[in-house]
C-alpha cells in the first residue's frame, strides 16, 4: 500500500473577492458587445508592499493577485516569511487577458502605427508571477499554469509537487482571474450565461439560467505541516471520463472522491465539509447534486456548501474555495462566507473538508484540506 | 525536478526548416536557416523582418475539424510523437490515460486579432472567432484528436513554457499521476508578437546572431515540438524504444523585472545546476549546451556569464539554434530539447548560425558550423520574460 501523502500546511491564505452585486463591467467595449452582468472589483484593492507608483504600473490580473498573496502572507505572520528560495506558482484560467486585449485594441485601431510596448509586457500571462517573485523576493521555481476550470487545482498539485521533492520549503501559490469583456463574449456564446443581474445561486432555483461571470483572486502560503495549522493533502485535476457533464456517473464521482482521500489515508466519513464549485449552469450543478445526493447517501452528517455566489464563475475560482476550506478547517467551523446547502450550524467540527469541482467544460476536481 | 530518469520514447516537430526530426536535421547539416518574408498576415510595420514562418498549411495534416494555427501545429506534432512512441499500441484503457502537457504563450491569438479587427474596424460581432482563444486550447486539441483523458495541462511561463511543459510531464511521471505523456510547445506568428516584440526594439532587422559582437536582436518563429515521455519501467515493460533520456529538470526565478534578465546571470546558472543536481551529474559531464541564445544584448550576455558560472573554464561546446528556427516563444524550450536529442542520436553539434565573431565581453566561443563531437549528455536552456529559466539534462539512450 503506498503511503498517505503529509500534504503541506497551508500557513495562511488571503482571498480577494468581488463587490457582491454583480453590475455591468465598465469596459469601453461592453456596449458593442452587448455583455450580460458579471462579479467584478469597482475598485482595485490596494497593494501594502509597493509604493502608490509602482502599484499603478500593475494591470489588473497582478493587482488582484498581489492582494491575495499579501493578505496569505500577513495572516502567515513573519516567523512563516519565506526566505529567497521560495517558490510562486499561479493558476489562471485566461492569464492577462486585459492587457491583451489593450495592446491588440490599440495596434487595429491605429493600424500598427503606435504599439505599446507596456501593455504587451503585461500580457504575458506569468506576469503575475513574476511581479510576486519581484515583491517578495522569490527566486525558487516560478510556474504558471493556465489550463481554464482547473488552473488553480492544477498549481496546487504542483505547489504539493515542489514542496515533497525538497525544491523549495515554501510555495505562494496564487489563484487569479480577471473579468475581461472579451471572456464575457466567449462564454455568452457558449451559451453558459445568465443576461440576469440577480445574485447568483449556485444550485438554487435561478441555477438554470446559466452562470455570472465573475473575477477575484486567492493567495494560500505553504509550508512544512506543523500542529494546528491546516493542511492541504491533495489537490488532483481531471478530465471527466466523457465531456459530456450531463453523463456523468455518480456511483464514479463518489469513486473519485473517495480516492483523492485516499491518496492522503482518509476516508469519506471523515469528511466534515464538501465544498462544491457548483455555478449555476443547469447541466453542471444537476450533475453535481447528484453526486452530493449519492455522498451524502452514506454521510448524512457531513456539511454541505457552495461559494460561488461570492464571485462568479472564473477558472481559478476553486482557490477560493480551498482558502474558504482552510479557513474553515483553521476555525473548526463552516466560515461564514459559504452559503450552506445542509449542515452549517448543525454540523460538527470541520476538521477535513473537500473541495470539489464538476465542471461544464469536462473537467473535475478534489482538493482535501485537513487539521 | 524528476528524480528518476524518464524515457523519450518519440518525437515530432513542425517547423520553418522541416515537419519532422530528419528533415530538421538536415536542415541543421545544411545550416540552412528557416529565416524568409513573413507570408502568414500582412503587417505594415514589422512585414519587412525576417522571420521564421511554417510553409505548408497545419491544418491539412494535423486531424483536427476546426481549430487554431497554434491547434494545428501543436496536433502535428503531438501526433508523431504518439506514433513514432506507437502508444496506440497500448491496450485502450491504458492510451486513453496517457497525458498531455502543453506549454503556450498567445494560443489561439489569430483568431483573437481577426475577432478584433471584425469589431473595431468592421462593427461586425464575430464571437465564434475567441473559441480557441483559451491557452488551453492546444491541449484541449491534442487530447481531443487522439481521444485521452489522462493527466493534463497547460503552463505559460513565456519563452520557457516548451521546457516548463517537460519539466511537469516528469513530474507527473514521478508523481505517479501518469504512466506516459505528451509534452511540449506550441506557438504561431500573430501580430501580436510581431508588433510586441518589435515595440521593445529587439528585433533584429538582418536575422538574429546569437552570441554575436553584432548582435542586434531576436527573430521571431513559430513552431511546434511534441515529446513522448514515459517512466523507464513503463518503456521497458512494452518494449518501446528508447531515442533519449531526461535526467533531470531544474528551474529558478530571477525575480528582478518583467523582461529583462538578472544581469549576473545567477537565475539561469540556479536552474542549470538544479537540473545537473536531479541528474547527480557534475558539470563536467556535459558535452554539449544548446543555449537560449536569442541574440539580444541583455540575454546572450547573461547566458554567458551564467554558462562561465556554472562550468568556469571548461565550458562544453555550446551553441543557439535560434537562428534556423527563429525564437518560437513556447515551442522554444521542446523544439530544442528535441535538437538536444537529435545531436546524441547524430553525435554531431549544430552550429550556432550567424556567428561572425564572439562577443569577448560574453566570453564564451560557440560552435560556428556544425560538426563532429562525442555527445552523451546535452543540456538545453529556455529563460522567458518574468524571469522564468527552465533547463533539462537529456542523454544518449545507449
């Protein structure tokens, strides 16, 4: 039998989240486009490690980023700083879609005559990364993974990666998504979603009218495991068997979940809290209630969650729910920003809970976060 | 990064100077550079630079319904590898599980700048255009043409994805999350970079000339370069044959600025001697570095003194093939490591193209033609904007 993974303690993690009513992104284009409503930030949050200046030369994937890693940073407390071999590792799902989009605005409307030089530099999309490496002096390995709805899990797995092999005894891993006009447009085609302004409700009633997009970002340091500090097990990312989200197996998903725990030596009924990344479209958040319905089959007592309603629907959306897992974990309580669609209250001690994503893009997820 | 040595079990490459590993080689005995005309979009301020551009049309062989340019190159080339590892020879359960690691930095980006100028120019709303818009979207493509739904994704870490996508398929392999993968880089020609790059005043009008006392920039390429690795017992157990091997992987950060390298060259040397440290090997024991290279001041000169950093005055027979391929971006790091493996199978060194004389201020004396060498270990360097340096430790399969 191979042995249980330790996982990494998550030493502190900051989220950075959306205003909560979601409006019309002020973009020049949205008119043209016809957007529907999305989950933004009206206002940047503001950055403590770099003067006013340098924050303003930061678009806007870095500034939500730089916020999420500092609060992780903060909430770790200095005995935690990492030293100059830590590692960065980022999810996003579309990267630096903003400064894209300037820089390819600019050079059609002038027709090549004037480029900016800035905004192709901020395009890239391991900008983030590398502007947290300049923050925080981090010269360990810096990835950037940008693989749509499992970009976060997928540097998360990496992040577990780095810190058994000995490479760094730190990793900031950072998960971040920006609205984006453009993203808008590719998801309102798709057909995924809502043109409604109210509130999203993930699994709820109005989840059949599609998704809210939405943008923010979270920042978790990790770490040696130590006592009473979460830790983070597992993080594991996948295909769905077939993309089609309507077919999926429950009796497989349960199967998927339960050997996620397993890799880390703990069972399904260990489980105190089953965070889902259901979104409001109709065939995800279907399939994912009935995976639930078979969980929780056997595990009544286990405590029931969705978050997304804090802030849309965006690839690295699932570090916030491992932040929000943490958090709870680290409490010993469902934090109270998770909307509870069984347990809460009632529940017992959080000291395991899972984060788990079924996707409408063919993807799924597990990342177990234990005391 | 990967503790254990991982095979390469097949290779495939679509590039300016040739769609397979052989024609790419002869290219290289030929030293024959893929530089010409850019043919690919019009472009009022960058059309005159050479650049190095795919002749032929992806699409028509890479399998793929509908996709983007960077889809199709990324296909073909993931597709030859599959063969030539002839993983379809693999029980279905057992293929279908293989995965696929793609590194790419602007995806689909043509059909991103055609959806905008639709907009912005025309008025006309054209949403289908940002479908393969998504960095995902190559991998997506792959997996997709040859139906696997193992382990998957996509790194952007700019010019070092090819080398990052490597670095995760080995370890992924270590991890036990797959038994064989597909990794590699895929990027086309978009006026995006072409009009980026040009915008930081580093492209070369005449054609890079990496190491170079002349130099004056990089050129711009496009390409795709997909490997088949698989963990040694996996390669042996089915008998595939065994063309090269990764020992080891190394990356670092610079942390200094968002393009311009660590000027002492200390981040790049830190993932040389990561990748040498995985591989238990001492400097000494390699015998050929293909350098990034790109012909850039800042770049070719940090290179340098990080090449003097690690291997002090026994540095191996280096050179930059950047100027047969132009600088793929992502494809970079694969299309190298693939030269990497091509120059233990040929046991000959390509030659570093355009080198009129040695810059002494880098103080390093590449290869200028190609020729004989005793090659058993080779190691490749990619170094990316943000910082990002990835380096691989390849050797001879025998």
């Amino acid at each position: 039998m191979a042995e249980a993974l330790t996982g990494a303690g998550i030493l502190g993690e900051g989220l950075v989240l959306p205003d909560p009513v979601p409006a019309m992104l002020p973009a020049a284009v949205s008119e043209r486009l016809a957007l529907g409503p999305c989950h933004f930030c009206s206002e940047l949050p503001q950055a403590r490690s770099l003067s006013p200046r340098a924050v303003r030369r930061m678009r806007r994937a870095q500034r939500l980023a730089l916020a999420a890693a500092e609060r992780a940073l903060e909430a770790a407390g200095e005995a935690n700083r990492p030293s100059d071999e830590g590692a960065v590792v980022v999810g996003t799902g579309l990267g630096c879609l903003g400064e894209t989009a300037a820089f390819l605005e600019n050079m059609v409307q002038l027709e090549e005559r004037e480029p900016k030089p800035a905004a192709f530099i901020q395009s890239v999309h391991n900008a983030p990364a590398a502007q947290l490496a300049i923050c925080f002096g981090l010269r360990g390995e810096s990835q950037t993974f940008t693989h749509g709805a499992i970009s976060a899990e997928l540097a998360l797995g990496h992040a577990l990666w780095v810190l058994r092999a000995g490479r760094s005894r730190h990793v900031l891993a950072v998960g971040v998504d920006e609205a984006s006009p453009y993203a808008i447009t590719a998801g309102q085609e798709a057909g995924c979603l809502r043109r409604e302004p109210e509130p999203l409700m993930p699994m709820g009633e109005a989840s059949s009218g599609g998704t809210l997009p939405g943008e923010g970002a979270a920042g978790l340091l990790l770490g040696p495991p130590a006592p009473g500090v979460p830790r983070l097990a597992v993080a594991r990312a996948r295909p769905l068997p077939h993309p089609d989200v309507l077919r999926v197996d429950p009796a497989a998903e349960a199967a998927f979940i339960r050997d996620a725990l397993g890799l880390a030596g703990i069972s399904l009924d260990r489980v105190d809290l089953l965070l889902l990344g259901a979104n409001g479209f109709g065939a995800s958040d279907h399939a994912c209630a009935r995976v639930v319905r078979a969980v929780r089959a056997e595990h009544p007592g286990m405590a029931c969650g969705v978050y997304k309603h804090l802030c849309g629907e965006f690839g690295a959306a699932p570090a916030l729910g491992v932040a929000l897992a943490a958090r709870s974990v680290r409490e010993g309580s469902v934090a109270g920003e998770i909307r509870c669609l069984h347990g809460g209250e009632a529940a017992r001690p959080v000291a395991t809970g899972v984060v788990y994503h079924l996707h409408e893009s063919g993807y799924h997820s597990v990342c177990v976060v234990t005391s | 990064m990967c503790r254990q040595r991982v095979a390469v079990t097949g290779l495939g490459i679509v590039s300016a100077v040739g769609c397979s590993p052989a024609a790419v080689w002869a290219a290289i005995e030929r030293e024959a550079s893929g530089l010409g005309a850019l043919s690919l979009f019009p472009s009022q301020r960058c059309g005159h630079i050479p650049v190095a551009e795919v002749r032929g049309e992806p699409a028509d062989r890479s399998g793929l319904r509908s996709g983007s340019r960077t889809d199709h190159l990324a296909a073909c080339a993931a597709r030859d590898a599959f063969a030539q590892a002839a993983l379809e020879a693999l029980p279905e359960a057992l293929r279908r599980q293989v995965g696929v690691v793609l590194g790419t930095t602007t995806g689909g980006i043509l059909d991103s700048e055609a959806f905008l100028e639709r907009l912005l120019a025309q008025g006309e709303l054209a949403p289908e255009l940002l479908r393969h818009h998504p960095p995902a979207s190559p991998a997506e493509a792959v997996a997709g043409a040859l139906d696997l739904v193992g382990f998957r994704a996509t790194v952007s870490t700019a010019c070092a994805s090819g080398a990052t996508a490597i670095a995760v398929a080995c370890d992924a392999l270590a991890a036990g999350e797959a038994d064989a993968v597909l990794a590699g880089g895929a990027d086309s020609l978009s006026r995006l970079t072409v009009n980026g790059f040009g915008s930081l005043l580093n492209v070369a009008a005449d054609g890079c000339r990496p190491f170079d006392a002349g130099r004056t920039g990089l050129s711009l390429g496009e390409g795709a370069a997909v490997l088949a690795l698989e963990t040694e017992q996996h390669a042996r157990e089915r008998g595939a044959p065994i063309l090269a091997w990764i020992l080891g992987c190394g990356s670092s950060c610079d942390a200094y600025h968002a393009t311009a390298p660590r000027p002492d060259g200390s981040g790049a040397a830190a993932a040389m001697r990561a990748a040498l440290a995985v591989a238990q090997l001492e400097p000494q024991a390699v015998d050929y570095v293909n350098a990034h290279g790109t012909g850039t001041r800042d770049n070719d000169l940090a290179e340098g003194l990080a090449l003097r950093a690690v291997f002090g005055d026994r540095v191996p027979a280096v050179s930059s093939t950047k100027r047969f391929f132009g600088h793929t971006l992502a494809a970079a790091g694969a299309i190298e490591a693939v030269v990497c493996i091509l120059a233990l199978e040929h046991q000959r060194v390509p030659a570093n193209l355009g080198l009129r004389q040695a810059d002494p201020e880098i103080g390093i004396h590449p290869v200028p033609h190609t020729c004989d060498a005793q090659v058993r270990v080779a190691l490749s360097n990619s170094l990316g904007f943000g910082g990002s340096n990835g380096s691989i430790v390849l050797a001879r399969a025998s």
